[in-house]
C-alpha cells in the first residue's frame, strides 16, 4: 500500500508540477509575445500621428523618396547592391510587384511534370523574395508591393502563367470560365481571373488558389513593420475586386496580431475618373491612396491636377506616388518631365515618390541618384512634415516656372525646374531678414550661403536653366531629419 501511494504520490507530484512550471512559462512566453507585437505596432510604418499627409516609421516621421532598376526588384541578380546604392543616395523606397514577366523570372508555383501545381511552391521564387523583404528590413527600406501585377495575365505573360488553365493540373478552363488566351491589353479588363470574387462570378475553384498566393504573401511579409500593400497595378477592373483583397488581407493581419496599410491603383491618368473615387471615398477600405498615373501629365497640370486631389481628400491620408514616369527615350515624357514631377510631388506635400524604372522612368540612373541626395540634402534642413505647398506665396510666376513648399514665417523652399525668377512674398509675417542657400540639384551642391535685409518681399532668381532649389530660413531651427 505504501508503494502504491507512493507511486500515486510520484505520478501527483508530477502532474501537479507541470500545472504550476508549464502556465508560469506560458505567461512568460506569452508576455514576451505581447511585448513583441505592441513594439511591432509602435515601429511599423503607419500614418504619422501629428501630420496624415505622411508616414511614420519606428515611431518617427518619414519621407518616402526612391527609385529601383525593375519594379519586381526581387527578381534581379545583383539585389543587396541595388539597395545599398539606393540607400547611400538618400532613398528609402522601393516597389514590388509580385510578377515574373522578363527573362531570368521566376514564377510563384512549382511545376511538376509539364504543368504548374498551384498547391505547390516555387522554393526559389519565394527565397528570392524573402531575401529581398529580409534585407529591406535591415536598411530601413520601405517596400511598397503589388500584390496582383496586372500584366501578368494578359498576352504574353498570360499564356505562360501558372493560373492559366491550360498551365495547371488544378483546373480547367471549363471548370472556371478562364480564358487560355487574352490578346487585349489590361485596360480592356477581359480576363475573368479578376472577377473570381464573391460580388462578381464567385468563381470559389479560382479563388481559393488565389487566397492560397496571398496567404503565402503574407507568411513572408506579416512578422516585419516595413511593408505597404497596394493591391493591383493600373487596373481597370470593377472596385470589387480590390475591395475583397484588402479586406481579405486585413483581415488575416489582424488574425496574426498586426495592423496594415492598403491601396489601390488605377490606371485613368484622369484623377477625376469615377474609377479613382474607389479609392478617395473609401477610407474604410483603403488607408492610403497612391496617384502614380497622374506622373503621366506633365508641368503645371501634373501640379494642378494633384493639388485639387489633395485639398479635398477626406479624411487626409498619405498620397503615395510609387511611380514617377519620364525617361529620354521612352513613352512618357522626357528625363527632365521624370525630374520635374518627382520635385512636383514632394514639394506639392505627398508622401512619396519614386522614380519609374527604366524606360519609363529614370530609375536609379546617376542623374536619378543626384536629385535623390539633393531633395534629402534640402528636405534634411527643414521640418519637411509642418511645411505645405503654398504657390500663392509666388508673385510674378508663370506656369511650372517655380513651386514653393514652406512653414510660413520659419521656413520656405522653392524649386526651379528650368530658370526663371519669381518673388517670394512675405505676408503675414515680421521677417526683415533670411538666409539664403541656393542647390544646384544636378550636382547636389550648395552654393554660399547669403543673408538678405528686405522689406516685405524678395526676388528668387535661379542661377542658370538647369534644375535649382532655393532654401530661405527666417531663423534657426532643429533640424528635423525625417527619415531613417
């Protein structure tokens, strides 16, 4: 009987051990992951408490300012240089559009045999792309991805694509209503592969393998604070489809114990589209917009077009331009279009803006390099986040000849993109003296710097035709640097 007991008393005194040691380690465990997620919420990059227009980033404000060689940048072969260059210039912003359509691509899925298994993964494709999002992080880089890249499926890339039926063994084209062939462009909207979700054909055979793409996206993105979601590229389908992917993907991060930032992309140049009040009117859905298709106008109605945007967006949230067009040799606009819009967009109090890759845009080229490190050179001497656009400040201003961006009263810059000579009223102001420092922007050099005694306003005049700022301090100030 002894034995017995003692025997029971080995095996309670055992049992009753791991009820009192396994809790008291869960708690702690589960303190330490507690912690973890509130110091993941404070860091990730989020809308900026004191000022909306922008993001904030590890709990500071931040200027998003970029330029890459390919919008996939996961997929090119020399990546961590790539971003080490763009990092020693000034940038801190890249695309990613989750697509493989050039040569030395990847797709997401594995084949087996002669067609694609979408219940299985392409491991390079995917470790590509984590290292890709792992070293983002380490450089304090935002990434700005894709999720859908809308010319993927359609044409050429469309009829290599795993999600083509007659590229997978999941699916048919008779099972799904998916075309094997789609020769229009992307504008046409005439592949059904976007209209799976449940407010359109609610096609659940397609749509569970594209829920399967994005969980696994958010299994490489969701434990890291640096990442912004954009849901298509240009598209020109019905705002359905956006709108279940956002939700979606919210909803699974709040299922994972963290919070994101969505938005869509249009592809009207137009911003007064119907299509683009999708994204305006809709801050439950969206929390940030992105205009990127306005960087195809060009000089005072690029300005115009984005500040009418601007003014009556409600509630303010950042405007993101993850895309700025222009490049000699391309299709929309010239080197120095690409370089005055990327000006445009900063000084006109937005967000971000990256330059396009090339041939579209000027991506990370060395001219591209030098206006990065100049607008970090005069966006670092001001408090960029209580500076506003304010071009009624300018007198005796023709189109595009100058813009202005100022804390009135403290602080004022103004870019020049080809010359010209404007005055920079004072109104509202005691101001009877400034300092005054001019940036030649190509070379990313300041000039000396001047002070000037005036009496209610001053005359800027650029020192030559090639892109100039001009900073004007009323008096010193902190600086505050606004980016990481």
């Amino acid at each position: 009987m002894d034995g017995l007991w003692r025997s029971y008393f080995g095996v309670g005194w055992f049992v009753l051990t791991l009820l009192i040691v396994v809790p008291v380690g869960s708690v702690v465990a589960g303190d330490n992951s507690a912690k973890k997620d509130v110091e993941m919420e404070k860091d990730r990059i989020q809308i900026y408490k004191d000022n909306p227009r922008y993001w904030q980033f590890k709990g500071e404000p931040i200027l998003l300012i970029g330029g890459s060689v390919e919008d996939n940048l996961f997929q090119i072969p020399n990546l961590k240089e790539h971003l080490e260059l763009l990092k020693s210039v000034g940038g801190n912003y890249v695309r990613s559009t989750m697509g493989w359509n050039d040569e030395g691509d990847l797709p997401p899925h594995k084949k087996v045999g002669e067609k694609y298994d979408l219940n299985q993964w392409n491991e390079e494709f995917w470790t590509r792309f984590r290292n890709f999002i792992k070293w983002t992080h380490e450089m304090d880089i935002i990434v700005q991805i894709e999720v859908w890249a809308t010319f993927t499926y359609y044409r050429d890339p469309w009829a290599a694509n795993p999600f083509n039926p007659k590229n997978n063994s999941n699916y048919t084209a008779e099972e799904t209503g998916l075309p094997t062939v789609v020769k229009d462009h992307p504008v046409a909207a005439k592949n059904n592969f976007f209209r799976s979700v449940p407010k359109e054909r609610n096609q659940e055979n397609v749509l569970k393998y594209q829920e399967k793409f994005v969980d696994k996206l958010l299994e490489e993105t969701l434990p890291y604070g640096h990442i912004l979601y954009c849901m298509d590229n240009e598209t020109a389908v019905t705002a359905s489809w956006g709108e279940y992917w956002s939700t979606y993907i919210k909803k699974k991060a709040t299922e994972a114990g963290r919070s994101v930032e969505t938005t869509e992309m249009w592809d009207p140049w137009d911003l007064s589209d119907e299509k683009h009040k999708a994204t305006f009117d809709h801050p439950e859905t969206y929390s940030f917009c992105d205009i990127s298709q306005n960087n195809h106008q060009k000089r005072q109605r690029h300005w115009d077009n984005a500040q009418k945007i601007r003014a009556k967006l409600t509630p303010i949230r950042p405007i993101n331009n993850i895309k700025i067009y222009g490049a000699d040799g391309g299709r929309f606009g010239s080197t120095r279009d690409g370089l005055e819009r990327f000006w445009r967009n900063i000084f006109g109090g937005f967000a971000s803006a990256r330059f396009h890759r090339p041939d579209s845009g000027v991506g990370l080229s060395k001219i591209a390099q030098a206006h990065l490190k100049s607008m970090r050179m005069i966006t670092d001497e001001i408090d960029v986040f209580t500076c506003e656009p304010h071009n009624e400040l300018l007198f005796n201003r023709e189109d595009n000849e100058a813009y202005a961006f100022a804390n009135p009263g403290t602080e004022y810059v103004v870019y020049f993109p080809k010359g010209g000579s404007v005055d920079l009223n004072f109104k509202n102001t005691d101001a009877k003296a400034v300092k005054i420092r001019w940036l030649n922007v190509n070379k990313s050099e300041w000039k000396k710097e001047k002070k000037i005694s005036f009496i209610g306003s001053i005359t800027l005049s650029a020192p030559s035709e090639a892109h100039w700022a001009v900073l004007i301090q009323v008096r010193n100030l902190p600086k505050h640097f606004g980016h990481i």
